[in-house]
C-alpha cells in the first residue's frame, strides 16, 4: 500500500488515496498501521475517495479504531495532497465528511505547493441534543455554558461545544477548576486526567477535552485529549470549540482572529456573527513510501 505521512500542528495521520482502489478493515488497519513502535506511528488513518456531492470525500480513524466524524488539522492536509499531486488544480475546494461538506481555501508558497488552508468549520453547535449530551425533553434545547460539571468527585466549570464532533473545553483561570487541576498547562497529567472526563456519562459518544490557559483576548493556549487517539500535538476542531467557548464566556471578542497555541503549533481560529467558523493553519508533507500490509 502507497501512503503519505503528513502533520498539521503536529497532528499526524497517515494518508492514502483512495480514488481509484478500495482499502478493506480501515478500522483495523489504523490501529495496526498508527502504532509508534511497531506500526508506522500515527494519529490515525485518512483515506481520500471520491464524492459525488464534492471534489473529495475524508475519511479520518482514530489511532483506536474509531471512526471521527471529522478533524480540522487532516483536512487541511487532505487539501494539500491533492492539490501538489495534481488531482485537482482548484483552489477552492469542498470536501465531504462525515459532520457535512467543507469549503476550503488553499494558498501555495513561492514553488507552487500548498503551505497552509483555511477551512470553513461551518456552524458551532451548542445545544445538548446537538453535541451530544444526555438530555431529555425538558432540557434537549439547553446549552452547557460554563456550568459544572462533576469528574472523578471533582467539579469542573466546562463549556462544550459540537464542530461536528463533540468537545468539553475547561479554562484553567476559573477558580475552581484551577483549585482542582492544582498545575500549570504544560504539567498537567492528561493520560490520567484525559480519559475520565472522555467516558464520562454525560456524554454518549465521548468527548474531545481542551484545557485552556488564557494568555491574552486574542491568545489561548490549549492542550487536547482526543477521544480514541489520547493526547495529540493539536486538534483543529478543538481549537475551534475553545474559541467559540471563549467568546461565550467573554474570554474573546466575536469575528476576531484569535491564536490558538497548541503542542505542535499555532491555529488562528475566527468565530463570526452569523455562527461559522474559520480556521487556517499548516499543512506539512513529511513523507512518501509505501508498506506491506
């Protein structure tokens, strides 16, 4: 099988093009192929096919297995590789997922390859039915804006957000949750801290987690713990749901770029009037090879 490594902030899937041929046991050839020390070592697997309502259709597996619905850093990739391997010569283009069609804007670099993209998100999520949480009738329209939320005995103040996948976005300058994480960022234990708030039972799907120190109204810095991968150098759609949460808690100001800084690099994230999303960030070829499998 022929494949491509590619990063975007650090988060690192490995890429196959799938126009023309079919790969069987996706699931299962993420976890084989996604392991560091016996794999190649990844975040996952992301599979490019056609589409008949779009120029491309992703498909994106969690290093566990799992199917996303859909991942800002390997979408912007999947826009490079197509781009620089001249099967499409748009600039423009709109790629299917599983969370809907997204419209991208690429930007070549002086020798014509694809350094960064910018993605329309589409609309922020926010009510309960809508990320999911559990909910009922009474409260399947509430949002979940800064409002507790107990983990392990502990109560945290969390935000939580759909971009298509759902998130839980905790900011470490709130009293409370700064008395129970009793850290800075860069030392909190995520492998230990990450899969509780994942599994929690609030949320029938899993969560994506973002922790958030606030640097400044137009910088946030952020680590993730990413259902079925654990934490990952970035998350495009986390950092995505942390803007959107910080604008809700007044953190951020609305239609403004705003830097998400992230393990493995910085996304400038905007969340505009009328609900949308913009991100723009890397996309970063690494290699080309192929393995057997």
């Amino acid at each position: 099988m022929k494949f491509t490594k590619m990063h975007g902030a650090g988060n690192d899937y490995i890429y196959v093009n799938c126009m023309e041929c079919k790969i069987d046991n996706p699931s299962s050839l993420a976890i084989k192929l996604s392991d560091r020390h016996k794999g190649i070592g990844s975040d996952g697997l992301v599979l490019i096919q056609p589409s008949k309502v779009a120029h491309f259709y992703m498909r994106m597996f969690n290093s566990d297995g799992s199917e996303g619905a859909m991942c800002g850093n390997a979408i912007r990739c999947v826009a490079k590789y197509v781009y620089d391997n001249r099967l499409t010569d748009k600039l423009k283009l709109n790629i299917e997922t599983k969370s809907g069609i997204k419209h991208l804007k690429l930007f070549p670099d002086k020798k014509g390859k694809i350094d960064s993209v910018e993605v329309d998100m589409g609309i922020a999520y926010l009510k309960r039915k809508e990320i999911p949480m559990v909910y009922d009738n009474s409260n399947r329209d509430e949002t979940y804006i800064n409002k507790p939320l107990v983990v392990d005995g502990k109560k945290y103040n969390v935000t939580c957000v759909s971009m298509g996948n759902p998130h839980c976005v905790i900011f470490m300058n709130d009293k409370d949750n700064k008395s129970n994480l009793m850290q800075s960022l860069d030392r909190l234990d995520l492998d230990n801290i990450g899969p509780d708030f994942e599994r929690h039972s609030y949320f029938p799907d899993r969560i994506n987690t973002e922790f958030v120190e606030i640097i400044d109204r137009s910088t946030l810095k952020m680590r993730v713990y990413e259902r079925g991968s654990g934490e990952t150098m970035a998350c495009g759609t986390g950092a995505c749901a942390t803007v959107v949460a910080a604008v809700l808690n007044g953190i951020c100001e609305r239609h403004s770029e705003v830097s998400v800084i992230l393990r493995g690099g910085t996304l400038k994230i905007t969340y505009l009037y009328d609900g949308r999303v913009i991100m723009k960030g890397e996309a970063v070829h690494v290699f080309d090879t192929e393995i057997s499998i």
